[in-house]
C-alpha cells in the first residue's frame, strides 16, 4: 500500500479527479504516514515544494475518517495578507470534502467574527494575536469555541521562532490544548532553516507524542542563474531594471519601505509598470496591487521581505535584489518564488548600490554555495512574555488562583527552561507593585496593570511587540496606508510631501488626535519614514565577507563593473590574513580594530574600551577608536581582555540592536538584567575571536 492509498477514499477521489493531480510531490507522500499517526512534525520543502497541501492533505483525511466536528484545525500564519492569499485554496479543499474554512484576523468585520462564533468552522485560518483576542474577549465563549481543536498547522514557521513572537504563539496553543482537554497535534512548515531538528523540538515543547522533520531529497539538477551588477545607485538601479527582462514579470526585493518607495518612483519615470507592496500599505491597496501585478506580464512589483512568505502573485520570470538580504535563509525564500514554471530555473539578479551591500551579496553568496543556512535560535529566558501570559490568563479566566497556572502555562518550552521559583517569584512581584491584585488568593488586573495595558479593552496585551507611532494616510475616503509621524516634521518651505504606494503626496491636513493625514497627489518628490533598527549580521556572514575579500577567485555571474569593484576594495583590504583580526593605527592615533565579528561582538567588546579614545563607535565589522589616548595601552587592554578564560561582559543597552522588552515594568530589574544577559551573550564569537591572532598595523600618511 503506498503512502497514498492510507488518505481517507473521498479524499484520494478529489486528488486525482477534481484538483487532477497525477500524483503528489515528495514532501507531500513523506508526510501522509506521521501526520495520519498524529505526530508533530516540521516539514521542510523549497518555496512552492506543495508545503501547504502536505499538511493539511493528511489532516483532511484524519478529519474525515476520524469524524472530527466543530473547529478541528487552526491553521496560523505570520501576516494577515498570507492568511487572505490561503482563504481561497483551503476554502476550496474543503468545499470538496464538505467542510467550512473561515478567517480571522483584524480586518475581519464584527459581523463576520459573530458568525465565526456562533457557527465555527471546521479550519480557521488565524494570527497568534487574533487567538489572543478570542482567549481573553468577555464576548466570547472560548471553551465552546476551542473545545474541539486537535491539529494547529504554523506556517513559515521560521518566522515565529526566531523572536518572542513564538513564545507567544507557543503559549497560546498550549492554552487551547488545556481548554480542548488534549495535547494538539502541532505541525510546522518552512522553505528553509539551519537546525530543523531543534525548531521541532522548540515546536512540540512537552508534547509526549513522537515528532519528526520530514525533509526528503528534492530531486533539482538544475543550476541557478545567479547574477550580481554593481550600479552605484537606486537610481541606476532603476535604468537597469528598465532595459533588462522587458516584457517579463520581475519582483524586486528591497529591504526597506522607504528605498522600496524611492525605487517605485524612478521605475515609473523610467516609463515602467510598476506596483508596490509592503506592510505599511493599506489592505485594499497591497492587494491591488498584487493581484493586478498577479495577472500582468510586462511588469515589475517592488516589495520588502512580506512577498517571501509565500504570497502568492503569479508566475514569476525573474527575481530581483537591491543590495542584499541579510540572511542566506531569506534569500532561498526569494529566488525560491522563481522557476515553478516547466522549462524555467530560478534565478537572482543582485543590483547593488552600496559598496557593503556588494560585498555583502558575494559572502551570502560564499555561504549558499558551502551549503550554509543561519540557525533558528528563539531568545533565551521569555520572561517578560510569562508576565503577559500571566496577566492574559487572568482576563480568560476571570480570576485565577497562582497554583493553577503551571497547567496552563508551563509547558511552554522558553518558560520550562526557567526555575519554577523564579516564574513564582515574578507573580509576586506583580502583586507587589500593583499590576495584578490578589482578592482572597485569585488574581486579577490590579490598579497599575489597568493604567499601562488596560487601553482599549487591553489591546497592548494582544501583541508582544512595542508598535510605533504611526499616522494612517488618507486620499479622500480611501486608505492608502501609513507612516510614522516623523513624517510630518514641521517644515518651513510648505506641507510634507510623502511617498505612499510609488507615489507622491503631498499634505493637506493632520488629525492629530486621531492620527490621520489627508493627502492629495502632486508632481513633487516627498519621503516617507519608518523607523526599524538593523539587526547585527551573523557572525558567519562577516566572516564570510572577509574570506571574499581575502579569495582571489572571481565568482560566475559577475558583471564587468562589478569585477572591477572587487578587485577595487581587495586592494584596499589586501593586509587582510587568515585566522586573525587586524589593529590599524594611523599618525593621528586613530584606530580601527577589524573583527569581522559582528555587531552583536563589537557593541560588548567597545563598551568595555570606554574611556581609552575620544569616541568609539561600532558597525558589524569593526570598532573604531577616534583620537586614542594611549595605543599601546589599548592594544594590551584589548589582548587581555581575548585572553580572559571567561568574561561577564554585555551588551550596551542603548544599542539600537537591542530589542525592547515590551512587559518589562512586570519584571524586577534583576529579572530584566538576566533576560537581557542571556539574549546578548557573545559567548561564540567571543570564543573565536580568541582563538585568532590579532595583527598590529601602524599606516602612515
């Protein structure tokens, strides 16, 4: 019997005569025995592998033959607009089989979200926060609704696990496991991940059933056309874009909104047709514009990172890069949209504008070709999540005595790895300064717990993420999307004039109050703001970048301008050696210190050099000392602090890396110290750093 024949017989039907499937993909046969006996899983495939019917293709089967009812499944996802694009293909799947799908998400309407409640689907397709909201509404009945759940399917998984998001996600479901009465079958998908193993163990926490990572061989003997051009600027960015590929469909990945907007504008001085898509965009004009691109041919959608997570916007001819991702696993994601087509490969075309981005492209490059992809590693000691799902649990429960909250929460794996003493002291603190109260042993919001999160029927709770101040943009009655209100900074030569959508704006009138902007289109060049902090780039990728700098190898697919800027910047890096970090001194005593470590290292290594020069600064390959006071004294200091056995060094807390803990005022100031001590350690870099020599250079003018 083939994995196959095991699917319920209506099912396998509709396989092959409705959906006319001459049969199913590796990964999705792979996956049709473990997920039929229950287990949690992380399933592994490329981009558009079939990911999304390997997993819920068994479940069906399980629904059907197990006569599941009522709302049996919840599929979760990172981003509302991949739960819209999923709607239809699930909604269709289980038309088939006589089963309902529904959505929820916060651009759901009331009325809608009624119905949901009074009738529930069989799958409902959700973000963590939008459960959230339904745990913990008085307006809901929670247990009716989540009584019979058995599977919760995670989508791009990746992206939860790698910051407090999971914890939260993690938390949620175990708190719909104790309301069903049953351990829910949990079963993660991913394009790409360095340590899949440890994802699924993060994934199924205390789960006592049996968890795998299906992950077959991908039969692919095609190689990827790979190109990188150095053109300096967006703007010859967008002349190149304009000339190569016509008549095709090209995204363009640009890793922030404000560049993604700036290179939508020249696209269309260019004369080409051009859509934009980010998060920061209206629902109604991303949508637009994806599925106007979706069904267009000679054009280019200009995006962030939200068009890796499985969007789907059609055939795709060609991929696109501005500079580079900062990670080999997103840029699988991104050439992973193209070559699904028979007879098309993937491909990547790198167009960089900046001479760090450049060599950033060729070491991303490097590690891709060694086989590389960048560990998930969710952040240490969640504590300030644990005071969020303490304060959350009291609103479901309205009132909970502490001893019942281990059942409810601790087996979430970031808060198992935490001393129960510690969990237990963190409540008392709680009660201590007022954010919960305690009447006669049950908890609730105390008074100061109602002042921070009490807003708007305790909205701050839903989310584990401090959001901006942002200002929507209205053009009439339709909502274009939004900016943050530094924007609009008061400027003497006339109103703001912003870019929204590709297109220019320009100010009439500010609600403060209600923070809406009302605009109206104008022929002048404006700027948009969102504020975002770079995160530190991996150690492996600085690494990388100064073994491209040290090769003398000139990699396939490079242009001539950008063979010439190789060569360029080897030059100028030629005292670079293997397995050292180097010292450069110039005549006015100013010091760079080469790492090639990352920020992350840099930012704890410079702030325990305070004092020796007039300024340091820091970026992911070196320190930078301005006007040393002493050189020799620095260059002891910095050996004796590599050749220290163990250091208790952290990371500076005003770096901008360092991401705030959003229920911080839940936790005493040792606990946020140990939180914050744990998720900046350097311990690995620190180690190799060590181990290299470190070589003294004195450049005199």
């Amino acid at each position: 019997m083939s994995h196959f024949d095991k699917l319920n017989p209506a099912l396998q039907h509709h396989i092959v005569n409705s959906l006319g499937w001459p049969g199913l993909r590796p990964l999705q046969e792979a996956t049709i025995e473990p997920v039929l006996r229950g287990e949690h899983a992380i399933l592994l495939a490329p981009t558009a592998g079939g990911k999304t019917e390997a997993a819920s293709f068994p479940v069906l089967s399980r629904m059907l033959t197990e006569n599941w009812s009522g709302l049996s499944v919840i599929y979760i996802c990172p981003i509302k607009a991949l739960l819209n694009n999923l709607e239809s293909r699930l909604t269709y799947y289980g038309h088939l089989l006589g089963r309902s799908v529904g959505v929820w998400h916060g651009d759901i309407s009331p009325s809608k979200k009624a119905k949901l409640l009074a009738n529930p689907p069989d799958i409902l397709l959700a973000t963590p926060e939008s459960l959230e909201v339904i745990l913990v509404s008085m307006r809901t009945d929670h247990r009716y609704f989540f009584a019979n759940v058995r599977t919760v399917i995670i989508d791009e998984v990746h992206a939860f696990a790698g910051d407090d998001r999971g914890w939260h996600l993690l938390s949620v479901m175990e708190r719909i496991g104790v309301i069903a009465g049953r351990e829910l079958q949990r079963l993660g998908l991913s394009a790409t991940v360095g340590n899949p193993q440890v994802l699924c163990d993060w994934l199924a926490g205390s789960c006592k059933s049996n968890r795998s990572v299906i992950n077959p061989p991908v039969e692919n003997n095609v190689v990827p056309d790979i190109q990188v051009d150095w053109v300096g600027s967006v703007k010859n960015a967008a002349i190149v874009i304009s000339r190569l590929h016509r008549g095709e469909k090209r995204l363009v990945f640009v890793d922030s909104r404000s560049r993604v907007e700036e290179l939508a504008i020249e696209l269309r001085a260019q004369g080409v047709s051009t859509y934009v898509s980010h998060s920061c965009l209206s629902l109604e004009e991303r949508t637009s514009a994806e599925e106007a691109f979706a069904q267009g041919s000679n054009c280019v959608i200009v995006a962030t990172s939200t068009l890796e997570l499985g969007i789907d916007v059609g055939d795709l001819d060609r991929v696109i890069q501005i500079d580079a991702p900062s990670t080999v696993s997103s840029f699988l994601q991104r050439i992973g949209r193209t070559g699904r087509r028979s007879g098309s490969s993937r491909n990547c075309l790198f167009l960089a504008t900046k001479e760090d981005a450049f060599l950033r492209a060729l070491a991303l490059l490097e590690l891709w070709r060694n086989g590389f992809v960048e560990p998930i590693i969710p952040p240490p000691q969640p504590m300030h999540i644990y005071a969020q799902q303490v304060m959350a649990l009291t609103l479901q429960e309205q009132g909970i005595i502490a001893q019942d909250i281990p059942a409810w929460l601790h087996g979430t794996t970031g808060f198992k790895s935490i001393p129960p003493a510690k969990l237990l002291q963190s409540i008392d603190y709680m009660i201590n300064t007022g954010i919960l109260h305690s009447d006669s042993g049950i908890l609730g919001i105390g008074s100061k717990g109602e002042r921070s999160f009490g807003q708007k029927n305790f909205m701050e709770l839903f989310s584990v993420f401090t959001s901006p101040p942002m200002v929507k943009v209205f053009y009439g009655k339709q909502e274009l999307g939004e900016v943050h209100q530094l924007t609009f900074a008061v400027k003497e030569e006339g109103p703001s004039v912003l870019t929204l959508g590709g297109r220019s704006w320009q100010t009439k009138y500010i609600d403060w109050p209600r923070k809406k902007a009302y605009v109206e289109p104008t022929e002048m060049r404006g700027r948009s703001q969102w504020l975002s902090a770079g995160q530190p780039m991996h150690y492996e990728m600085c690494q990388s970048m100064a073994s491209v700098l040290r090769s003398e190898s000139i990699y396939e697919g490079l242009s001539a301008r950008a063979i010439s800027l190789l060569e360029q910047i080897r030059e100028e890096f030629d005292w670079i050696t293997p397995n050292a970090t180097t010292l450069i001194i110039d005549a006015d005593k100013n010091v760079i210190w080469w790492t090639f470590s990352g920020k992350l290292f840099n930012a704890v290594i410079a702030s325990a050099l305070t004092g020796m020069a007039d300024k340091i600064s820091t970026d992911n390959l070196g320190i930078s000392f301005s006007h040393v006071y002493n050189i020799e004294e620095l260059v002891l200091k910095i050996k004796s602090i590599m050749a220290a056995e163990h250091t208790n060094l952290i990371a500076p807390l005003e770096e901008d890396f360092i991401k705030e803990l959003k229920f911080s005022e839940c936790l005493s100031q040792e606990s946020i110290d140990d939180e914050l001590i744990a998720r900046y350690s350097f311990e690995k870099e620190f180690r190799a750093v060590a181990a290299m020599d470190i070589a003294v250079l004195h450049q005199h003018s």
